[in-house]
C-alpha cells in the first residue's frame, strides 16, 4: 500500500519538493544559528562576512534582525554613503562590531580614515582606520534575516525546527520501509523462481524414470 502510494507520480514529485524545501530550511536555519552564536563575526570566506544586526542604530535602513553580507574592499574603494562594518577601538566602541554609515573620508599620512555614524543616532562614533575595516555591507539577505526574526519567536522557533524535520523524518522512513518491501518481494520472487525449478527438475526426474 505504502509503496503503491509512494510510487504515485503526484506523491512523489510533492514529497521531493517538501523535502528538498525543509532541507534547505534547515540548512538555512543552522546557518543562522552559526551566524549569531557560533561565529563571532569571524568566519570570512572569500573576503565574504556575515553579520547579524544587533541594534537599531541603522533604522530604517537596516533592522534588528537583519542579516548583512559584507565584503573586503580596498579602503580607497569605500566612499561616503557607503555603510561600512569594522571593530571598534575607542570608548565604548571598544571590542565592539559596528555596522554604520561612512560620513567622512581622509587620507593622513598615506593612511585613509573613516566618520561613520548610525542613521538613527545623535553623535557620530570615533575616527577609525582603514585596517579596524571589516568590510562593505553589499546585501542584505532578506530570507536570512526573515528567518532570524522568526527564531527570536519561540514559538515560531519550535515550528520551523520540528515541521522540516518531521518533513524529512518522514520520507527517510518511507523510502526504508518501501525498500524494505521491495527487498521482500526480491526474495520472495526468488524464492518462488527456486521452487518453480526444482518442480520442474522433479517433474523431468519422474518423466525419465
């Protein structure tokens, strides 16, 4: 029955979209995790950062949540306008990962300084260098970040974790049982092909004698 039902064109063809879906999603959602609690901010691949928003300082250009991709440019690539992440120095700043607006470029002495300051905020944040520059936010993954928000909700957390698991749960355990029937079958069939052969030896045994 079950294999009948699997073999179902429509069936099949669903359960692969449903499963290819819920791994994907659960790629996704581990890749979040990894972003905000594993990372640090320090996997870069390629000259490539993910960031995690942690503040409203860029509303509302960019929200609490909101995953950012950010790229390694070389300093004198970087203009005003561009929004910028880099490891803070000074006062508060200090040790701190901060994704904020360039408002001001020099170069002094051969080196090329940067203002930036939050959209959202009063005061703009202290001179930083070229080499405190992480890199230049390029995107912004709105699937990421859609799915970052979600796990800030536990119920929705519980949801989007346990319905893609069940998903793929599923059809691992029904592609066993279906190959589990169809080696049954193999057997059995090769049993009968057994017997039917033997009969027939018996059956030319007794014609000769």
């Amino acid at each position: 029955m079950l294999k009948k039902l699997m073999n179902n064109r429509f069936i099949k063809i669903l359960g692969n979209i449903l499963y290819t879906i819920s791994f994907i999603l659960i790629v996704l959602i581990l890749l979040v995790v990894l972003i905000q609690r594993f990372s640090n901010n320090n996997i870069a691949i390629g000259g490539i950062r993910i960031f995690n928003v942690a503040s409203g300082s860029m509303e509302p250009k960019y929200n609490v949540g909101d995953i950012l991709i950010a790229k390694d440019v070389p300093a004198n690539e970087i203009n005003v306008g561009d929004t910028i992440t880099y490891i803070g120095e000074k006062n508060d700043f200090s040790g701190k990962i901060v994704t904020h607006e360039v408002v001001e470029k020099k170069e002094e002495n051969g080196t090329i300084t940067f203002i930036t300051k939050g959209i959202a905020n009063n005061m703009q944040d202290p001179k930083i260098t070229e080499d405190q520059v992480y890199g230049k936010v390029i995107y912004k993954s709105i699937i990421l970040s859609f799915i970052c928000k979600l796990l800030q909700n536990m119920y929705a957390f519980y949801f989007i974790i346990i319905v893609p698991l069940a998903i793929i749960i599923a059809k691992m355990m029904a592609d066993y049982i279906v190959r589990k029937e169809e080696e049954k079958l193999e057997r059995e069939n090769k049993d009968n092909t057994v017997e039917i052969k033997q009969e027939e030896i018996n059956e030319e045994s007794k014609k000769k004698n």
